[in-house]
C-alpha cells in the first residue's frame, strides 16, 4: 500500500517539476531561484509527513503536535508585532478559531494509516497543484482584497485533480467511491477556508508570511494552514458520518 501512494506521489511531483519548469521558463534567475526553493522544500515537506505516518503511531501525532504549537506561537507573535494592539477582541477570536480548529486535528493525527494516507494525499494535491493551476491558467483573480494570488483558475485546477484522486483512494479508508468524492470535496472546502482565513489574518496583522522557518514558504501556518482543517474535517468525517 506504502509503495503505491509513494510512486503516486513522485509521479505528482514529477509533474509538478514540468509545470514550475513552463512556468519558470520565461522569469528571471531570481525568480526561477524562489520557484525550485520552493518546490523543493515542498518535496521535503511532503517525504517528512509521508514518513511520519507510514512509522505509525505516535510519529505523526507528535509531529502535527509541533506543527499546530508553532502555529499558535506564530499567531501570537505576529499580534505582538502588530502596530495596533487594542484589538485583543480580534486576536482572542483568531486564538479560539485555531484552537478549535487543531483539537479534531490532533485527533486526526491519531487516526489509522489508511485515514491519514487518504487525507494526506488529497490536501497535498490540492494545496500543491491549486498554485501551479493558478499560475498556468488562472486569469481571474478569486478573492483579490485578501488573497491576490488566488485565482478560479487555480482553485478549480487544484479542486478537480484532488477530487478526482480521493475517488481513487476510496479503499483506503474503507468507503465507496461516492463517499470518498463526498469526503475529498469537504476536505477541499475546508483547506480552502483554512488557507483563506489565514491570508485574511495575514492582512489583518499587516505581515507578508507568518514567520521565515520554511524556504520559498514562510512559516508553518503559510505551509500548513490546508493541512490543518483538512485533516480536522476528515476526522469530523471518518467519526460522525
């Protein structure tokens, strides 16, 4: 099982590899630089999650454990350097929403590996192939005030393509290929919302990234603000539904 989802994967990044290779084609030494800084960081990022849940438990769980602490400790320093701190109302809201969204997360994070495996790879595609769609045919930007790199193009590139693998990845958590694009389609909706609200407390905090731990990405929230409530929904999914 391990091997196939791993070829799957490197056959995904190998793709993803042509597509920042046409779209680098034409940029400046700098700008291709920051492109394969990037990818490539992305491609550690990625064999790093895939290790963690193929040892088993409690590897990924510690692992989202570091992940959701430094989130928390990246939202309370960007209010810390925020020009504006009478807005304690504002920042109390934004510590409650990341709280209750990590909770199901981390509890996610303790799932068998067929459910991790399944979540994993369908916000993976989606987060990764949603950029490289947005910046080979997105035209239309989708929300310019909050997010203006986002575009339709690349929302609905990055939203067909994880769709349509979770409904090939249906036997892992053990459904129907009708539920597992029922449950691909909610773990998108979510990913999104997770990558929307952190853009949009990014311009609330007037900061470009939420930290520079990560090259070609910033921080962990910039990185894994998908990660986190997609793998919240899939818990709420795989236990409630």
């Amino acid at each position: 099982m391990e091997l196939i989802i791993y070829l799957a994967i490197i056959t995904y990044f190998f793709l993803g590899a042509i597509a920042f290779y046409l779209i680098g084609k034409k940029k400046s030494k700098a700008t291709k630089r920051e492109i394969w800084t990037k990818y490539f960081t992305y491609f550690i990022i990625i064999n790093t999650l895939f290790i963690a849940i193929y040892l088993g438990f409690p590897y990924f769980l510690i692992l989202a454990a570091a992940i959701s602490l430094t989130g928390l400790a990246e939202i309370i320093r960007a209010f810390r350097s925020y020009g504006n701190k009478n807005q304690h109302l504002f920042f109390i809201s934004a510590l409650l929403l990341y709280l209750i969204i990590v909770v199901p997360f981390l509890l996610f994070s303790a799932s068998e590996k067929e459910v991790l495996y399944f979540a994993f790879v369908v916000i993976s595609v989606f987060d990764a192939f949603s950029q490289i769609s947005g910046q080979l045919f997105g035209k239309r930007k989708l929300i310019p005030s909050i997010s203006p790199n986002k575009t339709i193009g690349g929302l609905a590139g990055g939203s067909i393509l994880a769709v349509v693998t979770g409904g090939l990845m249906g036997q892992l958590p053990g459904i129907n290929t009708a539920q597992a694009l029922f449950f691909a389609i909610i773990i998108i909706i979510f990913a999104f919302g997770g990558d929307f609200l952190a853009s949009y407390y990014k311009r609330r905090f007037n900061i470009k990234d939420f930290g520079k731990l990560l090259p070609g990405h910033g921080g962990f929230l910039d990185r894994f603000d998908s990660l986190i409530p997609g793998g919240a929904a899939m818990y709420i999914l795989s236990n409630f539904l």
